[in-house]
C-alpha cells in the first residue's frame, strides 16, 4: 500500500453528494487506498467508517457504528478525512447567495491522479480543441497574459485577468462573449471558478472540482455549480456541465504519467501554464507526495 504523506492525511478529502447517500443504506467507496463505507442516519446527517464486511446497498443502523471518521458536509457534499483535519472547510462565500442556483453535476471517476484533473481544470489552452464551439472556437486560441500569485494568508493558488473568447459561455449565453476567469487552488485537489456570467456582469458564476483521490492514479470528480441564472432549469444545467466535462474525461485518461510532475523541467514550460507551474510549485513546497512524482532530491 502507498505511504500517504502527512499533510494529504490532514485535508478534508470530498467522498459523495450528501443527497445521493440514502438513510440507513451503505454506501462503499474508496479514498487514499483506504476502503470506506458510509450512510446518512435518521436525520440525514453523514457517517464514515473504514469498511469491514459492509456490501453496497446492506440495511445498516448507523447507531451501531462506532469507530467513526471524521465528517463534514459543505457545498453540497460529504467530505471526511484520514487524519486530523481543520476545523472547517475552504471557504466559497458565494454559495451562501440566496439567489444562486446551486447544484452538484455528478461524481465521474477517471483514471488518472487527483493532480492531472486539478490542472486540467486550470488550463485554458485546450478549450477550442476539447470543448469545440462552446468554451473556445478557431481562430481564438490564444491564452493572453495572465496573473498567478500564491496566497500566503488565505495558502492558495489565485490566477487572475485570466481572458478567453468563448462561443457559448454559460447555458445563459445566447451569443460569444470574452469572459474572464479567475481560479483558485484552496486545497490541493480541489479547484475554484469564478467566471463572467451572461445575466448579470457585476457577478460571477461559480464552477468548483472537487477531486476524490481514490488511488494514485484514479479518482473522482465531483462537480459544484453555483449559477446566477434565472431562465434554466437545474437539469438543463447540469446537462451543460455534464457535456463539457465528458469531453474533458478522455483527454485527462490519455496524460502520461498518471501522476503529477512535479520537476518543472519533465513537461515543456509555455505561457499557458504559468498556473500548472504554480500549482506543482505549491504542492512541493506544502510536501505532497500522493498521486504525483515528487521532485528528485
Ligand atoms: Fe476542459
């Protein structure tokens, strides 16, 4: 079994839709390599423990649980962890907006690290070859300057001024716009978007990842909205992320190695990925070693 490094042991790690998880039934999944199962109890609220027996789908009372995992609950999801974790969550301050639409658009596992999905998340060079027509389109495939900086006190990763031309922004947009992106790292395998949002050019639209890290080299996705959007129905925009993200999938499954780089020599440098250097650079320093290729020493 891997060794999972301290600081990756500590976090919160996202495990499944709090929704999704049926009172008195066990859930099963796996985080870090560890088997867990999980179910809600009577009053909905979460329980984890490390999965003996338990089978997808048994009746379980969950009063007879005892050996427990720590749990949380936060933007619609269940998150627990291995070790001692913080007191609460990063924080999306937007999701409390009364008058977003906020919504989780499915779990999808993928065959490659936590790591590669959050910086795939980052980058906006593959937007008018991977999401053709919708997120980018010939001849604007140009990524132009951008910001990075890592935060010390809030310990993220923020890019700004971040500009692309896209053909249908949001399911909001009726025409192209240039949007502007801003990104933040606020844990190392979750990522999240603030972008223009077609109805109301004073706000953003909110589009965070949240990334299971199942092994080394699987994991899931777990995918937050939260919309300024007063015409769409929850279905049709989960419908929109879903799309995108599916043409996401094969591209991350075909990265080599499955893990994460984090010598920034092993992959070519260009302007592009100014925020993927800051990201494997944050994740050296904080002493990450779980799903990537730490630097030789
Ligand atoms: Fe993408």
């Amino acid at each position: 079994m891997p060794s999972i490094d301290p600081i990756t042991r500590d976090l919160w790690q996202v495990i499944a839709a709090t929704d999704e998880v049926p009172v008195g039934l066990v859930e099963i999944t796996t985080l870090l390599d560890v088997r867990l199962a999980l179910t809600r109890d009577n009053d909905g609220n979460p329980v984890v423990w490390r999965r003996t027996d338990e089978e997808q789908g048994d009746e379980i009372d969950p009063e007879t649980v005892l050996d427990r995992l720590p749990v949380i609950t936060g933007y619609g999801y269940i998150w627990t962890s291995l070790g001692t974790p913080p007191k609460e969550l990063f924080p999306i301050p937007e999701y409390a907006e009364a008058d977003r639409k906020n919504m989780s658009c499915g779990s999808i596992g993928l065959a490659v690290s936590a790591p590669r999905a959050v910086e795939n998340f980052l980058d906006m060079g593959h937007f008018p070859y991977v999401h053709t027509d919708i997120l980018g389109a010939e001849p604007h495939t140009e990524v132009k300057e951008y910001d990075v900086e890592v935060s010390e006190e809030r310990d993220e990763v923020l890019a700004t001024r971040c500009k692309f031309i896209q053909p249908r922004a949001a399911k909001s947009a009726t025409e192209a716009m240039e949007v502007e992106y801003v990104y933040r790292v606020p844990h190392p395998f979750c990522s999240v978007l603030y972008k223009s949002c077609p109805e109301d050019e004073n706000r953003r639209d909110v589009i965070a990842i949240f990334l299971q890290p199942m092994t080394e080299e699987r994991c899931r996705a777990h995918l937050l909205q939260s919309m300024i959007d007063s015409t769409s129905t929850i279905t049709d925009l989960r419908r929109f992320q879903q799309t995108i993200f599916g043409q996401d999938k094969p591209i991350l499954e075909n990265q080599y190695p499955k893990r994460l780089p984090l010598d920034p020599r092993a992959e070519t440098p260009i302007r592009a990925d100014k925020s993927a250097i800051a990201y494997r650079r944050w994740l050296s320093q904080k002493g990450i070693t779980y799903g990537v290729i730490p630097m030789a020493s």
